[in-house]
C-alpha cells in the first residue's frame, strides 16, 4: 500500500516535470503576465485572448530565453491567442484525443494546473474534473469547457490544465466565484490552432486552400 | 481499462469511476426558489437530503443521472442533523452504496452534487476532521461530524462524501454552518433516516431540569462505587416536568441514566434519544452525598 502511493506520487511528479519545459509565461500587459504552452516545436506558442493587451507580447521559455513573440492570431470570442517565437523547441505540449465516441475528459478524474498564479513561476496546483458544460459566447458559439476544483489565481490564464497521462484536456482561462476553475476544453483549441493555419478564413481568399495563412493573419491583427 | 496504465492513470480512472457510480445515485432535489439542491437515493424509493433545502412538501421535483424525472413528497426532517427524508413517486435509479467503514481523518474522499441538468459534480479532498458532539441551535444535538477540504460548491448540499470506490462516507450540508459545510456521517443518517422513514421526525426526550456540571468529592465517588469525576447539580427543576414528577429536586446530583454515567451536560443530552420517550427511566443522583435511584418517565422535546 504505502509502495503504491508513493509510486502514485512519483508518477505526478514526473507527469508534470515531463510538461514543465512546455510551459511559457507570457507578457502581455503592462502590469501581469499570463502563461501559455508550447503548441509546435516552431515556436507556436498558444495561451488566452486575454492576457494579451497594451504591450508587444513577449514569451519566457521555461530554459529563461524571453522572445519578441509575434500575434498569429486573437480570437476574443473563444478568448484564445497564438503568438510565434522566431525559436525552435526541443519539447511540445500534447492536447488529449479521445477514442471515438468516448468523452474527452471524465467528471471525478484528476487534473493539474500549471501557471503562474500571482506572478508565482511554474506553479502546480491538483484537482479533478468538477464538471463539465458548454457556454456560448458572445458572437453565439457554443464552447466546451472543464469546471475544475484545482485552485487557479490570475496568472493562470492561457496555462495548461493536464490529466493524468500528462495530455492538455483544458486552457485555464476563468475563475467563478472564487473557487472554481473553468479551462476550455483542448479540442476547442486544437480546431483554433488547425483553423488559423490550415483553413484560410474569408478574408483571405486570395490563398490556396492549406496554404499557412499565419503571416496574412498576423498583418491582420496587426 | 488497459493494463499498461500507470498508477497514477489508473487512480485518476478510479476517481471518475467513483464519481460515475455514486453519480448515479445522486439525485437533483428541487424544492426551494434558489437553485436546486442534491439528495442522495439511500433505500428503494426513498430519498436523503438536507432539510433546509426542503421548502415544500409535495410535488419535488427530483432528477436522476441517467435522466429520469420524478416528483418526491416529504416523509420527513430533522432540523438537528438538517436531514429530510424524500419519498419518490416512482423508483427511478440506482441506490446508493455505503462503506462499511466510518470516515478518518486523512482518507481521500469526493463530494458530489446534481444542482443542475448538466451532470455530476465532484470535489475531491481528505477528510480533515472528525468532530463531536457538538450542540446546534434549538438544543439538539449532532453526535458526531465530518469536516473536509473539498469545495463545497452551490447546491451541494443533500449531497454525499464518498469514499475512492464511490461508497457513502455522510451527507454533506451547509445549512448548521453558516458559510460552511460539514458533513453528517452515514451511520448516523441512516439512523436518523430510518427513523424519519418510521415516525415522520425524530423524537428527543425531555426531562426538564437546568444543570451544571460540579467534580464530585472523593466520599461521593466511594458512596457510588465508582471513579466518576463529574456529574450534573441540579440548579432548576420546572413545575411539572418529567423530572419533578419522577421526584428529582433542586440540589440533586445527577450522576446516571438508564444504566449509563452522565458526567457531563452534552453527554445527559445524547442519551435522551427518542427511544426513552414516554419510558419509565432510571435515574441516579446524589441527595445529600447518598446515591439514591429515581424512576423518571422521560417527556418529549417540543
């Protein structure tokens, strides 16, 4: 029993040590920084709309290198960014896919948050899936998202909410009366990330469709 | 469930699995104009809740996980522990399992509520102590408590604190601690929820006397026979009470009842359980540093 446990414990260990080289801070504003991971090994860097604001973004890799990061993309209704750093990244973040018919994650499963909550670096906080629901934003898109009792503080916002096996399930991106976390769930993401860079929007239908609409869209937001 | 899992996989699958099953079970009460409350299905058709929930006693709404709707009418409560006992109009879900064993302090444990249509909701924390008894407002008494770290999220209460295999440790509520929760042990609810199921409410017995605990001398220790430290002096005996009728007086020591010590006001209060009421008692006391054994016939608490 007590070989158990402490071998339970050595796996959350290691579980986050695996992901902590994925973990960025992002400086957005003038006055708090934000987290965010790495999403591809070229420097895509994915985090929250809303840490981005008043400032040219910087990204602090978790090796302490701090880049000029360049805006891919804000998308404020689902209050997901991606920014790029001109760097490559030995490590990369890894959303959950579920199997076909399965649930992404379970209610009652365990979860880390990673961020930096107060300006805290690289802080770790543990929970499980509180529940699960679905909100519709602003312009009416219907987003999933993760209620969690893992303790999130501002700073956490764009960080990574993990499951066991280590994999994104969620982005930390809200706190609800104070002791309840909402992250959106990862696929909310991944449909972001594939979006930006592999479908052209309306906008720029000059482009062949699968042609990396990055650039286009980050003379748009800029 | 693959074997290649690692332990802590393989915990985390548990935990949903415990959530999943004790989900089941957990029921949404709606009987109050703020959002819903939780109970949990305990016994075929009959449902456990908090009582401050319960602000009617017909037509309740009550919703199951696997989305079976039926109404609940009230069997009964007992303001002392906030339970309430729920009848379903139609059985419609899983019953709830109940470990074997009483929570401890340090055990991991999850609180679920059903407060909306969205599913299952889960805390997870340790047991962090285990209290009582303590005395509540309007004289009753909760024998014994459980106070956790888990969060205890709106709606929550009626809800259970299972154990990591999804058995009921109690009952978790926010309504005999303002801006808190504890949680009401599953021996002790089920006990009161046989009772309510039976008799509607939870009878307490009454004797009518004011007291205070005094040491007793070391010749009132050897008159009785043993090594009790303390009893209860009777400061007030009221007019017709079960007590002045039984012949207690001002200036006794009340040293036992119905065959057990009492050393301590709390402790007299446990023992007049509703099972005494209207019960011919016996009642030791000190009168003039003799022992002397009176028969009471212990009253109701109105």
């Amino acid at each position: 029993m007590n070989t158990q446990m402490f071998n339970l414990t050595q796996e959350m260990a290691q579980t986050i040590a695996a992901f902590q080289p994925s973990l960025v801070v992002v400086q957005g504003k003038r006055d708090s920084a934000g987290a965010g991971m790495v999403w591809q090994q070229d420097g895509l860097i994915l985090t929250n709309n809303h840490v981005l604001n008043g400032r040219a973004p910087r990204v602090i890799l978790a090796d302490g290198r701090s880049f000029a990061a360049q805006i891919v993309r804000r998308d404020e209704d689902i209050d997901l960014a991606l920014l790029r750093i001109e760097t490559k990244t030995n490590t990369t973040a890894t959303a959950a896919h579920p199997a076909a018919g399965q649930a992404a994650v379970r209610t009652g499963e365990l979860v880390f948050a990673l961020g930096h909550p107060w300006g805290e670096r690289n802080f770790v906080t543990a929970g499980i899936v509180s529940g699960q629901g679905e909100f519709k934003t602003r312009s009416g898109r219907k987003i999933a998202y993760i209620r969690t009792d893992a303790r999130l503080a501002p700073g956490n916002s764009g960080g990574p909410l993990l499951n066991a096996a280590g994999q994104v399930v969620g982005i930390n991106t809200m706190i609800l009366g104070g002791d309840q976390g909402l992250a959106i769930q990862a696929q909310v993401a991944e449909e972001f990330v594939q979006q930006v860079l592999g479908v052209p929007r309306a906008s720029d239908s000059g482009m062949r469709a699968g042609e990396k609409s990055a650039t286009a869209s980050l003379r748009e937001s800029i | 469930m693959s074997e290649n899992l690692n332990p802590l996989m393989a915990f985390s699958n548990a935990l949903a699995d415990a959530a999943s099953k004790a989900g089941d079970a957990t029921v949404l009460v709606s009987a109050r104009r703020r959002m819903p409350a939780s109970g949990v299905h305990y016994a075929p058709g009959l449902v456990l809740t908090a009582n401050h929930t319960i602000e009617r006693e017909e037509g309740i709404p009550v919703l199951f996980g696997s989305g079976a709707q039926t109404t609940a009418s009230l069997v009964g409560r007992d303001p002392a522990s906030d339970l309430a006992v729920l009848r379903l109009e139609q059985a419609a879900g899983p019953l709830i399992g109940r470990s074997a064993q009483d929570g401890r302090v340090g055990q991991l444990v999850l609180s679920l509520g059903r407060p909306s249509e969205g599913g299952i909701e889960a805390s997870l924390g340790v047991i962090s102590s285990v209290g009582g008894p303590v005395r509540m407002h309007g004289g009753g008494l909760l024998e014994r408590f459980l106070r956790t770290d888990t969060i205890p999220y709106p709606g929550f209460s009626g809800g259970p604190l299972v154990d990591a295999e999804g058995l009921v440790l109690g009952i978790n509520t926010s309504g005999l601690t303002p801006g808190s929760s504890l949680t009401i042990p599953a021996s002790l609810a089920w006990s009161v929820a046989e009772t309510l199921a039976q008799h509607g409410k939870v009878r307490r017995g009454f004797l009518g006397v004011r007291s205070q605990p005094v040491e007793l001398p070391a010749s009132a220790r050897q008159a009785l026979g043993r090594e009790q430290a303390s009893g209860l002096l009777l400061v007030g005996v009221d007019e017709g009470s079960p007590a002045a009728q039984g012949g207690l007086m001002l200036g006794d020591v009340l040293v036992g009842l119905a065959g057990q010590t009492v050393e301590d006001p709390d402790a007299l209060l446990g023992m007049l359980s509703g099972s005494l009421v209207g019960a011919s008692t016996a009642v030791e006391i000190l009168r003039g540093g003799q022992p002397l054994t009176l028969s009471v016939v212990v009253g109701e608490r109105k």
